[in-house]
C-alpha cells in the first residue's frame, strides 16, 4: 500500500485524531494508539487496523518510553491543547532533537497560538469560530452544524492527513521532519475557501437559507415524499432544470425564470407538493439515468444496498459483520486494503510493541510491575 512502511505513534484522543490515524493505517501506515492508563471504551471508535499500547505519560517513566518509541517512528501525531505535551516532556522539541526525521502532527480545535489556544471546545465551537456555522441553516432558523462531520472530520482530521503527507513528501527532499499545526477553526475556513472567493459573485448576499446554495433555490433543496422519505434536487444548470421541469409534470413555458429569485419561495411551495404526491421508490423511477440532478435521500440502512454501491464495493463488512465506508480514494496501483479484523482492545499489543522497538522482557516486566505500562491480551473462549 502506500504508506507501507510508515510507522506512526497516535496518542489516544477523541473523534478527529482516531479519523486521521484510521486513514494512514488505512493506507498501509503501522498504527499505534497510545492509550492511557485505565482507558475503556471509547478509544475503539475508529479503530481499524490499529494496534494498542496502554502507557502512563503522567510519569516520567511512561514519558521516557514514549521518547523512546518516537525515536524509531516516523510520525507523532498527538490531540492535546498548547502546552500539554511540553509539560510532559515530549513537545517536538524534544522529541525531534533525538529524531530529527520526526514529523510531529498537532491537531486540535484552536491551534498552537492565540487566545483560544488553551481554552476547550467541540466541533460546533471551531465551526462558529471559522464563520462558516453563521452560513449554514434554513431560512429565519438559528445556524445550526451538520452533525460533528465539518470541523471535527474535514477541517480537523483530513486537513490533518494532508499535512501529514506532505510531511512526509517533503522528508524525501530534505531528509528532515517539521512540526504540522492542524486545527479545526483553519481548516474548516480553509475548506470554506469557495465561499470566500464566490462572496463577489452575489452568492451569498441574501440572508441564510435564502442563496442558490442554501437551500433558498427551488431547484436546489430536499423535498418530502408521500411515504415521509426525501429526495435530493441539485437541478442547478438549465438543461438540467428543464429534465427535472419534466419529470415533476410541469412545463417551462409555463414557470417563471428559474432565477428569478422573488418566485423562489412559491416554486419551492410548488415544487413540494408534487413531490409530496409520489413515494421516494416512484420518483426513483422517474429520475434514475436522467442527468436532472434528483437523487434519494438514502439511510445506512438503504445505501448499502443501493445498485450504485453495490457495483463499486463502496461499503466493506469486518469478521464482526459491522459495516463501514471503503477507503477513499481508490488507488489503481496501490489501493487501500483495511483491516477486516475486530478493534484492538486496549492494551492488547503493548508487549508486543515495546518488544518491535528494542525493550527487552526485563524492561517490559519492570514498566509492568511500576504500573507504567498495561497488558491486556484477549482471553480465548473454551
């Protein structure tokens, strides 16, 4: 695979870190999760194709070991806020004089500087602070964030990665690692780039949830169906909007401009009630193979099952039966092959691990015996 090779040390933290280690390891990246002491539960979300190594970086024993390990790793990425890591003895500057190769990720929700840089907050906080959150919701509603998924995955995680990546890229050259400051307010800004750039264009210069791309466009919203499902409209190029014109029965000659946006508000009233007429299955009937942009809103449920994933192998079963994404993107020469295999548990591989990076069994027992270090391997079922 492509990251075959790469070892990475990913300090235990919660969504947006897991995501960026899942994908390296994902990719073919040795992935181990540093997990603390007593830690349950949640650290197995994004799991996949990691090993885990429980370790007490409170004490100077634990901080030692993982000065150790990160002196034959290649990348450190690590989800506490500014200073954390420097208390503890294992800021970069430390970790990169014994391993100047040492890429150092960072990723957090404010950054390494600024007022915010030690204060605490989720993914709707860094969303509202990178000014996307005051542009996304219906018309007179309050702003409100899609899920945990724009500033935690996108702006957090795979910003992120690409650092990571480039990083590495870049060591080819000059043979040395860099700090990478990823944090989730820049990131999601960065990924509102278009909006920024489209705000002379009129995009946006209505209130929210009254734009083209907001969910004020007839011809560009969801809409409920006879049986409570949705359909998805994206009709936004004319020649798409007249075949979505045809499917819903209605004629052009007959309709207002499509953008004149004083008749927006009484196209959607319109345009509802038709698809309020037809289940979700009978205007799947309507539009599949037509190019007007209308397409189901699928559950979990259904988009494992739908024709289009299921020719593509979009979705992967583990030995669990558990269901998740593929890895994206697809690769033609060195594609993703994750792991099938169940989550670590916590702690299962710490022997393991320490063993890969030099301790000897003498080592391992005295880290046991201090409590710096936690085996827990897996129990056979007899």
């Amino acid at each position: 695979m492509a990251l075959r090779g790469v070892s990475v040390l990913e300090l235990a933290g919660l969504a947006p870190g897991p995501l960026c280690g899942m994908i390296l390891a994902d990719f073919g990246a040795r992935v181990v999760r540093v997990d603390r002491l007593g830690a349950r539960g949640n650290t197995n979300i994004l799991a996949r194709g990691k090993r885990s190594l429980v370790l007490d970086l409170q004490r100077p024993q634990g901080a030692a070991v993982l000065r150790r390990l990160s002196a034959r790793a290649d990348v450190v990425l690590e989800p506490y806020r500014h200073g954390v890591m420097e208390k503890l003895q294992l800021g970069p500057e430390i970790l990169q004089r014994e391993n100047p190769r040492l890429i150092y990720a960072r990723l957090t929700g404010f950054g390494q500087s600024g007022r915010f840089s030690k204060t605490a907050g989720h993914d709707i906080n860094f969303l509202a602070l990178s000014g996307v959150l005051s542009k996304i919701g219906g018309s007179g509603e309050n702003p409100y964030a899609p899920l945990n998924l724009l500033a935690d995955f996108g702006g957090g995680a795979l910003i992120c990665t690409l650092g990571i990546l480039m990083a590495l890229f870049e060591r080819t050259r000059s043979g040395k690692g860099q700090v990478i400051d990823a944090n989730m307010v820049e990131g999601t800004a960065y990924l509102s780039s278009f909006l920024w750039h489209s705000l002379q264009m009129g995009l946006w210069e209505n209130p929210r949830g009254q734009n083209l791309l907001d969910g004020g466009a007839p011809f560009y919203t969801t809409y409920r169906t006879a049986d409570g499902e949705f359909m998805a409209v994206g009709a936004l190029e004319p020649q798409f909007y007249k075949l979505l014109i045809n499917g819903l029965g209605l004629k052009s000659d007959e309709l207002p401009d499509q953008m004149s946006m004083s008749d927006w508000p009484e196209m959607k009233k319109r345009f509802a009630d038709i698809f309020a007429k037809k289940t979700k299955a009978e205007w799947c009937q309507i539009f599949d193979g037509t190019d007007a942009c209308v397409t189901p809103v699928l559950t979990f449920e259904e988009v494992i099952h739908h024709d289009h994933n299921k020719e593509r192998g979009s979705f992967i079963i583990n030995e669990e039966q558990s269901v998740s994404p593929r890895p994206a993107p697809l690769l033609s020469g060195t594609p993703a092959v994750p792991s099938c295999k169940r989550n670590p548990f916590v702690g299962e591989h710490t022997e393991e691990i320490l063993r890969e990076f030099g301790f000897t069994q003498t080592e391992i027992n005295q880290l046991t015996s201090d409590k710096i270090i936690e085996i827990n391997k897996p129990r056979a079922n007899l």
